[in-house]
C-alpha cells in the first residue's frame, strides 16, 4: 500500500493582490506588464532567480519570427515590443529589412544553421541581456516579482480561484488574488485545481553556449560579439536517430526530469572531453530543455486546420516557425477551460493539439497569449467578473489600441 502522510498547518495570508501570475518565462513577463500597465496590481511569482524561463534559464536564445516568411509581419504589439528588448542592451542577428531604425546596427548572419532559412523577422540574442531587460520593463510597470518563490497550490472555492499557497525563504504562505494566470510551463496551477490536461512525449535535446578560439579571433576581426558565442545544440535529432533508441520525456515527474537533467550533463561533459584546450563552454541551463509538457484541453483546441481561418474571438496572429506560410489566428477560448472563470493559461500551457501547440509554445505565441491574459485580467478586475467572462469585444478593443494585429493581414 502507498504511504501517506496528512499535513496540517495554519498558513498566515501575506496580502491580496488583482492578478497572480505564476511563472516569470517569457509568456508570464508579458502577462504582468500587460496587466500592470491596465493599472492592476500584479504579483509574479517565479521559483528560479532569474526572469525568462526556457528563454534564459532553458538557453533558447533565438526569438522565433514575427513575420509569415514572404515579407509580411503577422506578430506586433508586446511581442515586438520584447523582441526589440531582448537586443537593445547587446547583439543580433536581424536581418536589415526588419529593423524599423529601433537598433543602430544589423548584425546580420547566416541563421540558417538554426531556423532553416534566412530573411525572417527572428533574432539571436545575449541571455542576461534580455533577462535584465525583462526585469526593467516589470520594474517600470510596478510589478511586484517574488523570486525564488515557487507556487504550491491554487486554493480554490468552487470555479473561482481565491489565491495561492506559495513557498520560499521566508516559509509556506497564502497569496490572494482576484485573478490567476497560469504561465508555468507545465500548466500547474489548472493541472493541481483538477482540470483535465493533455501531455506529449518529447525528443531530448540540449543546449549550451560555448565558445573557441578561432570564434574569439572572427569576433575580433569583424567586430561582432555575437560571432563569439555559439548555441551548441546537442542531443537526438529525430530525423537520424532510431526512435526505438531514443527514451522520450515528458516531464511530469521529478523522476523523468532528473533523468533529464543526468542525461544532458553526460551529453555536455561527453562532447567536453573530445575537445582541445581552445574550447570552453561559456553556460549551462538550469532548467530541463523540455519543450512541451502539459496543457490544457480547453473551450477551444487549436489545431491544423486551423490554419489562415478567421477567429472571432481573435487575440493575435501567429506565424509557423518551421516554415514560410502558415499564419494562424489565436482564439481566446484556447486559454480557458470551462471550470474555472478566473484562472487562464498562457504560453505553451495553451489549448492546442500537437502540431499546432508545437508552433503556439513559441515566444510569438507565449508572449501573443500573454499580451491577451494580462489586459484581459486587469479589466475583469474593474468589471469584478472572472476574466474567461469578459466580452472578447472589449479585449480586442484594448489590444487593437494596443497594437496587436488581430487577423490575417490580406495580401
Ligand atoms: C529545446 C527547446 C528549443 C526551443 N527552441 C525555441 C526557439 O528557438 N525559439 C522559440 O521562440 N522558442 C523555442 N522553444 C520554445 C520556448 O522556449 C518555450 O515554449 C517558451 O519558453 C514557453 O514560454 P512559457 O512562458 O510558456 O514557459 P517557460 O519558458 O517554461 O517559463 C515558465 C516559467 O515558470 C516557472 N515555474 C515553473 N513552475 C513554477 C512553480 N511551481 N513556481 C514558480 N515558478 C514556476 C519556471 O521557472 C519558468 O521561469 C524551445 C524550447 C525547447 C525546450
């Protein structure tokens, strides 16, 4: 039989806040400064000591494109807005085209190694700059951010979630709030209230940066940094690999990440032994490189076919990163599922079956997704409503002022 063991404890509530997000990667970030800047008070909460997620804590330095690869951008508002923050304070690698005169110099170079084509709205960029430039623009917003604090429980009263039990130096306690948003990556918050989820296998992969000699000298002669540092990607590309070798991850136990993480360190100290004194890795991640955990099966799930078609419930475009063409619209019912009224999940937590999650769980998508629950929660709060119930009307009011392109732009 199972072991148990019942604990009991008497939690002290350490204040009420509007709007909780839980998870500082890049689809949280720009939930809480979506929704501070609609004058809610926000408290992010993040178990890490840095901002950014897969982004700066996973090394997944490259901003996948804002445009539909024939030209035309599908993907604005805060998503532009972080993607020319997360170059302002070092590199890139934007192409000219795309840069708008927000940056001086275009350090354009061959991406192809990484996005299988060049010319797109996409971007390398440095990782402690976009971290130090995420946790500015939350600062100038008045976000309250609560690092290395990690969420325990939601604590709910029927389909309206009235806080949060988080854990951190200072003990366990409770954290009230009108509004919950679920930025996890793992889709915790929905997951531990009792919503039914859907899960994904997933390749191993594993990334560092790291650097040689011969990278040193071509940053010397051309006067690009960036050609200093290289985004090493290792582990098992399905294309070659036999998958009946590959053990496949889904990260929903401590056990399977850990195996993760083992595996990724034996990977990075494997590839370290074959090379000569010239070679350093420069960093490691401190999270596992999982890419799709767990979602929600919400009052929408996006799928293929939904590709090019009109949503009216529309909060945002977003285009294929693996190919040019496909553009999608993302419908706000994907961030709910119909028990609770005022809890919604963002980023790769979204409601989107696999081929089309795999597309969503990107920045454009995370922070699109992001955009849409912040604003969306900072007018629920002034309506007093949970905020799947406000009228998509006046969201995409607030997001169209707001710069977000709605639908497919025509041709
Ligand atoms: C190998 C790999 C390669 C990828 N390549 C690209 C790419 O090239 N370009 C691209 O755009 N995307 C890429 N992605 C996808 C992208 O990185 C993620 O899908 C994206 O980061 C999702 O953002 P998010 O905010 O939903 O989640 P995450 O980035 O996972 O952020 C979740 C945050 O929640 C925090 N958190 C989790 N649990 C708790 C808790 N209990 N308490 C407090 N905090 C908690 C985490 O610490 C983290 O900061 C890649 C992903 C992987 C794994």
């Amino acid at each position: 039989m199972e072991q148990t063991y019942c604990e009991k404890q008497t939690l002290p509530v350490l204040g009420q806040t509007d709007v909780v997000v839980l998870g500082g990667g890049p689809s949280g970030v720009v939930t809480a400064l979506a929704a501070a800047r609609h004058g809610a008070k926000v408290v992010l909460i993040e178990k890490n000591s840095i901002l950014g997620g897969l982004a700066t804590a996973g090394h997944v330095c490259l901003f996948e494109p804002l445009c539909d690869g024939y030209g035309r951008q599908v993907t604005s508002g805060m998503v532009e807005e972080m993607f020319f923050r997360s170059i302002q304070y070092s590199y890139n690698t934007l192409p000219e085209r795309w840069t708008k005169g927000k940056i001086e110099k275009s350090n354009e170079i061959d991406t192809k190694e990484y996005m299988g084509g060049q010319g797109r709205f996409a971007t390398l960029f440095n990782i402690p700059a976009f971290m130090l430039a995420m946790e500015e623009s939350l600062q100038e917003a008045g976000v309250e951010i609560w690092y290395d604090t990690l969420f325990c429980q939601p604590i709910m009263e029927g389909e309206v979630c009235q806080g949060v039990i988080v854990e951190n130096a200072s003990g366990r306690s409770v954290l009230a709030c009108q509004q919950l948003i679920d930025a996890t990556g793992a889709c915790l918050a929905f997951h531990r209230a009792g919503a039914d989820c859907a899960t994904y296998k997933n390749r191993f992969t594993f990334e560092c940066m790291d650097t040689n000699f011969q990278r040193m000298q071509a940053a010397i002669d051309s006067g690009n940094m960036q050609k200093a540092i290289f985004w090493r990607i290792l582990g098992w590309n399905p294309v070659v690999s036999d998958p009946n070798q590959a053990h496949e991850f889904e990260g929903l136990t401590a056990q399977d990440i850990n195996e993760y993480l083992y595996l990724s360190h034996k990977v990075a100290l494997d590839f370290l032994k074959e090379q000569d004194s010239s070679y350093a890795i420069l960093s490691m991640p401190t999270m596992a490189q999982i890419r799709m955990i767990r979602r929600i099966k919400g009052l929408y799930e996006m799928k293929p076919e939904d590709v090019f078609q009109t949503m009216e419930d529309s909060i945002g475009c977003v285009s294929d990163w693996r190919k040019p063409g496909p553009v999608y619209e993302v419908p706000y019912r994907s961030l709910f599922v119909k028990e609770f009224s005022n809890m919604a999940a963002v980023g790769r937590n979204l409601s989107a079956q696999d081929d089309t999650w795999d597309i969503m769980r990107c920045y454009p998508g995370a922070m699109t997704t992001g955009q849409a629950a912040g604003t969306a929660a900072a007018m629920a709060v002034k309506q007093g409503i949970g905020l799947r119930d406000l009228p998509v009307a006046q969201l995409q009011d607030a997001l169209q002022k707001d710069g977000v392109i709605l639908h497919i732009p025509q041709k």
